[in-house]
C-alpha cells in the first residue's frame, strides 16, 4: 500500500536543512529505551559485519563489546555525526528529496533506524533502498518510541496510535514486493501510572522495534 499525497503532509514544510543545521547533542528517548535497542541489536547484529546507521546523530547505541567491520553514517547534520565515536564514515543526505543511497547492491548486513522513520515523507522509496543495500539474509531494524518533533513527522504518523504506527512499518516492508520475510515486532510498553498520568507523565518511554530480514 503506498502512502496518499495528505499522509506525506507535514506541520512544518520549511527545508529540512534549516530545522537540522544545528547540532542536538542530546537524546531523544530515555535511558531505559536505550538499554533495550542496544540489547536487541546485541542480539541481532553479528561482529565483523557492514553496518548502516540510517537517519543517525551523535550515538548509535551499538553494543560496545562488539566489534564491526564497518559501521556507516547518515543523518542530516554533520558536526552530529562527526562526533559519533561508532562510525567508520558518515554522510550528510535528505532523504524526503533524494531517497537513492549511495551504495551498491547489497553491500550490507544491517540497516538500523532509531526513532526517525516518521520523518519520511516517501517511506516506500527508502524502504526500496534498505532491500537494495542489504545483502540476502540481511536485518533491518527499525525502532520508535512516542517521541518525535511534532511538526516533522508525516501526518500518517502523527494522527495514528502507536499500534497503528507499528502497521505503518509493516506496510512499509511489504511495499517491497517479496523483498522482506514477514515483519517482527519486538515491544515493551511500561505499565501505566495513574498517579504519572494524571501529572501527564509516563513511567518510561514505550519501545518498539519492526525487523525484517531480506529474502531474495
């Protein structure tokens, strides 16, 4: 299923390049969420493997105590990703104006997006891409929490539940035609506080990973 022109729509249309041309050298999720997305990728991710940090900043949460053949870069600021200690390269790219990557087919064994698949405004074409670069066998991991800037994100995900954001992903994969196994979800969601709700407040961030595998 692809995306309709209003889903694609965004709060704020200004040149992604302004909103991300300076630094934030902060992150966006909670400690909490990030022990569980280096924990799966400890799980899923295999040493000495080529690595794609898709949409990435200051720090890709990859396991410490692993090492890989080569972890590359992307984002949309590059004093981020200059600092990020894990990457071997990195490159500067708007991926809602150019969705073709740099690379040769399957040229790795992982593609990682943390917390930034909402932003896409042509999910369809970059999840093409992940297929393209990513070796038969290779994982996609794609994660999100119920954070994001607001006025970036595209009205399909904005306007949707979590659940139904967890649908988009799949939809997503499956607009690969027989490019991906079936999509796994892999989630903890805190239980709810009523004290913590009613000062609006969660006990922690909700974690949600999709992954898939490339088939064929």
């Amino acid at each position: 299923m692809q995306l309709v022109s209003m889903q694609r729509t965004r709060l704020d249309n200004s040149d992604d390049a302004l909103f991300y041309e300076y630094p934030r050298f902060v992150t966006h999720v909670d400690d909490r969420f990030i022990e569980q997305l280096t924990d799966l990728y400890r799980q899923r991710l295999k040493p000495h493997t080529c690595i794609l940090d898709l949409m990435s900043s200051w720090v890709s949460h990859l396991p410490p105590e692993i090492e890989f053949a080569h972890v590359e870069g992307h984002g949309m600021n590059a004093e981020e990703l200059a600092r990020n200690p894990r990457l071997d390269h990195y490159f500067v790219q708007n991926l809602n104006k150019q969705q073709l990557l740099p690379f040769a087919d399957r040229s790795f064994d992982a593609v990682l997006n943390t917390v930034s698949v909402q932003y896409l405004q042509y999910p369809e074409a970059v999840f093409a891409e992940i297929y393209r670069i990513l070796k038969v066998g290779g994982i996609a991991i794609i994660s999100f929490s119920n954070r994001m800037f607001y006025q970036k994100a595209i009205q399909a995900w904005r306007d949707g539940s979590e659940s139904d954001r967890t649908k988009l992903i799949y939809k997503y994969f499956a607009s690969v035609p027989k490019g991906f196994t079936k999509p796994e979800l892999v989630a903890n969601i805190p239980p709810s506080s009523p004290f913590l709700a009613m000062l609006g407040m969660a006990s922690s961030d909700p974690f949600y990973a999709v992954v898939a595998t490339r088939c064929s």
